[in-house]
C-alpha cells in the first residue's frame, strides 16, 4: 500500500496534451530531436492522423507530375525504407545512466536488426519491429566510454556514449538522513506505453517528495509524499514510510510491491506491480535514473468511462492501438505504465511531514479533477470528446 500511495498520487492534469499543443507546437517538447507528428510520443495524438506528417520540406511545386509509375528506389535507406530516427542514450552523450536499456528507434519496420556489442546482453524488439531494446548483462560502469553497433536493411549504425558518475559508491550514506528530495514530474520519459509521452508529459502537475529518515552502510529508512503544483507538499495526502529499503554499494535503492489498491473518486483502483528505483549520486545531491513502473486493473475504473462495462477503458486504448493484457487472474483487462529517466534534486529547505490521519490517501480526489497515472489521460480525453459531441 505504501508504494502506490507515493505512485499513485503523482497526478495527472485534466487537460490532454495535445489542448496544449505539444503534438503541433513546431518544439522539440522532451528534446528527443522530433518535432510533433514525427515525434514517436505523438502517434496517439488525433492530430496526427487528420493530416499528413509535416517533413520541414516544401515539394509542392504546383506542377502535376504523376505518371502513375513507383518511383522510390529506397537508395537512400538501403532498399528497405527503415533509417534510424533516435536512441537512448542519445549519441556522443556524457550522462548516459549505467543502469538503463539502450534503445534504437527506427523510421519503419525492420524485423532483420541485430546488436552487435562486447557487452553481453539480450536484445529484444517491438511488436511493431521499430523499436530495439538491448539490455546489459549487468550494469555498466559509471563514467566509462561504450559503443554499441545496430545492423540492418539500412546497414549499420553505431552508438557511442559515455555513462555518468551514477553509479559510484555513496560517499557517507549516514549523510543522507533528513535530506528531501522533489521528485521533478516532468523530467521523466513516459517509456510505456509507446506512443502517449508528448501526451502524458506536458499533462504532469505535480511530482512527489522523498525524504531519508535513518540511513546505515546499506539500509535505508524512506519516507515518501505526494506533492503539490508548483512545488510542496500535499498535508491532505497521507505519506508512505518504508522501514527497511536495501541501499546497494553503488547507491541503487529500489521499492516493490505485488499489489496494492488506491482509492480514486471514492472507486478502490487495483495496480500490481508496483515498482520505485532510482540511484544516489555519490555525494547526495541528487538521485537519478529514477523509474516508476505499474499495471492498472481497468476494470477498477471502467465505470468512469462508461458505466456497466468493464471492458471501456481497454476499448478506449484500442482506438489509439494499445492492447490490454491479462492481469494477474489471467483476464486482459490490464495496462502497463514506466516513466524513467526521472531526477530528484535535494532541496535543503524542504521538510516532509509526516501525515498518517485525516482523509484517506488520494481519497478527496473527484471524478472532475486530476486523475492519476496515464491510463487516466485517455479518460479525459473520451470526456472532452464527449462534451464537445453534447455541446
């Protein structure tokens, strides 16, 4: 229950992002090198499929020259039309976290690519054969140079990056104790699922608040707070204290729970699952490479989209391509969600209070007001969708 109260209380805004314009603001939002419809994190914005992806480039030249003959030679990609759009970590970069996947986006399907690497590892690929995932045996070293190479259709690709000093052993772990940290809302990569970052990130109001409250060579005692808009902590929202926390050698901490339940708009909401990692810069300034990870039971909140049916959320996340899966009791009425590459500086003038009466965690929240968790995005946007319909 402790994880999900600090999870499940990191709210997201009634307002879906593409009201705002993050799918069609001509800005690079999450600084990936895309802009909006050629952005991967937008292809779930409706916006992006009423007209046709914007190149940058104007061919019109107001001559027909449609000779009814095909013309794409596909030379400029190999023959197979897929190219390399992005990766994670992004190349020549010098902060790369030790722990993550290496990623490589591709344009198009390519269901041919292998990872060539000294590093042992497993790779694995998207439904979709776009996105390759390849996953270290272990964790990498901290401030340590890698190369990584992709073959495919396209040819060959390499990646080359530096890891940052996460990683390095926390310096006085003891020193940690009282030091709060913010956890940055926005600073995260909505990872899962694909398609719905630029969506769930400009839509983020708030984050939460950790704060060390003992601390030996490798335990840690943690107590965690839901936060406000604009900073601060939220005195309405009962706080998580987890007791006993492994600290490893290399500053890693990690927070599990199999299952829990939220109380949303007085609906108790199931999530299993449950997961909080992130690791300690060496002096403790800041903690990085921060993780959440759950899966939401749909049915729990199917009647705030449509009453009696169990399956509406799920049918809603068809329509922007998002399969449910069977949750526990092996009926597929679940969705994942992983925000990573979060960061949480210490704030030397925050203090958590500790908060354990009162109105039940999350408890207050209304139908009407900010939801939690991604899944919920794709409620406020089948409301709107509806209220425009009536109006």
């Amino acid at each position: 229950m402790s994880l999900l109260l600090l999870v499940g209380c990191i709210f997201l805004s009634d307002s879906p992002a593409e009201e705002r314009g993050a799918c069609q603001d001509r800005e690079d939002n999450d600084g990936d090198g895309h802009v909006d419809c050629d952005d991967q994190d937008c292809e779930a914005a409706p916006a992006c499929h009423e007209q046709p992806r914007d190149t940058g480039e104007d061919t019109d030249t107001g001559e027909d020259t449609d000779t009814g003959e095909d013309t794409d030679t596909g030379e400029d990609t190999g023959g197979c039309g897929a190219v390399v759009t992005s990766t994670v970590p992004a190349a020549g970069s010098v902060e790369a976290y030790y722990r993550a996947p290496l990623e490589f986006v591709l344009s198009n399907p390519d269901p041919t690519v292998e990872v060539e690497s000294v590093l042992g590892g497993t790779m694995s690929l998207s439904s979709d054969a776009r996105t390759v995932t390849f996953t270290p045996v272990a964790p990498l070293s901290p401030s340590t140079g890698y190369s990584v190479t992709l073959h495919g259709c396209f040819g060959s690709v390499e990646l080359s990056f530096t890891t940052s000093a996460l990683g390095t052993p926390v310096a006085d772990p003891t020193a940690l104790v009282g030091r709060a940290y913010p956890i940055d809302a926005t600073s995260g990569r909505w990872a899962t699922p694909p398609g719905i970052g630029a969506l769930a990130a400009s839509s983020v109001d708030r984050g939460g608040l950790l704060q060390v409250q003992s601390a030996t060579s490798s335990r840690l005692g943690i107590l965690g707070a839901a936060g406000l808009p604009g900073g601060g902590q939220d005195l309405l929202v009962n706080t998580a204290a987890f007791a006993d926390v492994e600290l490893g050698a290399d500053g890693f901490f990690q927070l599990a729970a199999d299952h829990a339940t939220l109380s949303l708009a007085d609906i108790p909401v199931d999530v299993e699952a449950l997961s909080l990692e992130g690791t300690f810069a060496a002096d403790g300034t800041y903690i990085g490479g921060m993780r959440f990870a759950g899966r939401v039971d749909t049915r729990s909140i199917a009647d705030l989209v449509e009453e009696g049916n169990p399956h509406a959320v799920c049918d809603v996340a068809l329509g922007l391509g998002l399969a449910c899966i069977p949750c526990a009791d092996g009926e597929a009425f679940c969705l994942d969600y992983v925000v990573d590459q979060l960061t949480a500086e210490w704030a030397p003038d925050v203090d958590v209070v500790e908060v354990t009466e009162g109105s039940a965690a999350c408890a207050t929240v209304s139908a009407g007001a900010p939801l939690a968790w991604w899944g919920l995005v794709l409620l406020a946007r089948r409301r709107r969708a509806s209220r425009s319909r009536s109006g």
